[in-house]
C-alpha cells in the first residue's frame, strides 16, 4: 500500500507552524512504504517490536532517527540500545537501570523519556503523578544515578475514547507535570526538551495541550495488517 503523500504534507505543515516533531510509526509497515516517506524528507520513524526495529535499522538508510515507542522488556534492550534515537516508554526504575548498564557496556548515552500513566485504559504502562516526582526527587538528591541515560522528557498516551474533553484534560494534566519536572531538573543542569504525546486520532487535541512530538501511523500508512 501506498502511503498517503496528501495526509503527510498536510500534517507536515500543520505540525511546522507549531513545532512539532512527527515521529511516523512504521509498524508492521514495509522497507518500501517507509522508503517513500524517507524520499519525502521523513527521518524519525517509530517502531513497537524490538526484532522488526533491528530488521528495518539493517536494511534502511542509516540517517533514519528510530524511536522506540512500544512497551520495553528489559532482556530486549541490548539489542536495540546501540542504534536507537529515543526510547519513548520509560516505565519503571528496573528499565532505567538495565538501559544504563547496556549503554556502559556501549559506551553510549542513550536518550529516553520517562513514560507517565494518564489514561483510564488499564492496559497502559507507565508511573503514575507520585511515582514520577519520587524518581525526579531521587535523581536530583543523586540518590539514584544512571549516568548511560539522558532522560529528554516525558511520554504519555491518553484514554482510547472519542471523549475529547477527557482527552484534553489527560493531556493537561500531563503537560503540567512535564513543566514542574522541566523546572526541577533544571535546577541541576538537566534538560528534558520533548514533550511526546499525540497520536493519529488524537494529535490534534494533544497539540492544544502542548505537546511538542506526536506519533502517527495510521493517518500517514492506513490502517495495519497485523497477519
């Protein structure tokens, strides 16, 4: 299937007069359907699954900034910690320290986002408000260190519902913790510059509340075939 070159260049200028970065996710999406958006000017895909991310990092060109937006399990992280532009789903203190420890072993500072839990969905992932106030505490205080990560912000999805004042509240209420996270680090030099949440059915309202990178696939790729 062809992607949807009208789609992208309406978003691609919705997304510039708001700097937004757009992260185009590629899942299940072919080598060729991703070379098109490449051609295009497209460099930040994102991917869920760790083998397909280290598939398509082998066979495309190497300018491409891969994002990991997909839950995380720790013994998948080796084989995506030496290329990977962002990981996206941050959800626990355990991930953090094994990205740490593969990033030592690489010599390489690895970018993250902390990953916040907003939605009423109970199949997301992430901290909730207390537990990410916790580790920022811990992080500033040098109680806890993960020298072979560099945390550029906060990730979050909202609840799947066409309730958009719902959405809008959750996306809110993230926005405030990324800025009293942002102003906390700084105080120790630290900058978390992303703001990541937004995705096809949503971007827009998520734009509204701040966000400064969203992820779409499906408005970009139509919608996937999973077989």
């Amino acid at each position: 299937m062809a992607v949807n070159i009208e789609n992208y260049n309406t978003i691609k200028k919705q997304l510039a007069e708001k700097e937004v970065t757009l992260v185009a996710v590629s899942k299940t999406k072919t080598v060729e359907e991703i070379l098109q958006l490449y051609d295009l000017g497209q460099r930040d895909f994102g991917e869920n699954y760790v083998q397909e991310l280290v598939n398509k990092y082998e066979a495309l060109p190497k300018d491409i900034r891969w994002h990991f937006i997909g839950h995380l399990q720790t013994n998948k992280v080796k084989y995506i910690a030496p290329f990977v532009h962002l990981i996206h789903g941050i959800d626990s203190e355990k991930l953090l320290s094994e990205i740490n420890k593969q990033g030592a072993k690489l010599n390489r500072i690895v970018p993250c986002l902390l990953q916040v839990y907003i939605s009423k969905d109970e199949t997301k992932f992430g901290f909730d408000a207390q537990e990410l106030k916790t580790l920022i505490t811990q992080i500033m205080r040098k109680e806890v260190t993960y020298p072979q990560v560099a945390i550029r912000g906060l990730m979050g999805m909202a609840t799947f519902t066409e309730d958009n004042a719902l959405i809008l509240a959750e996306f809110t209420s993230l926005k405030l913790l990324y800025e009293n996270a942002k102003t906390q680090l700084l105080t120790i030099n630290h900058q978390i510059p992303v703001l990541s949440m937004g995705m096809s059915a949503d971007y827009m309202v998520a734009i509204q509340a701040g966000s400064n990178m969203v992820r779409i696939g499906s408005l970009l790729f139509g919608v996937r075939n999973y077989k």
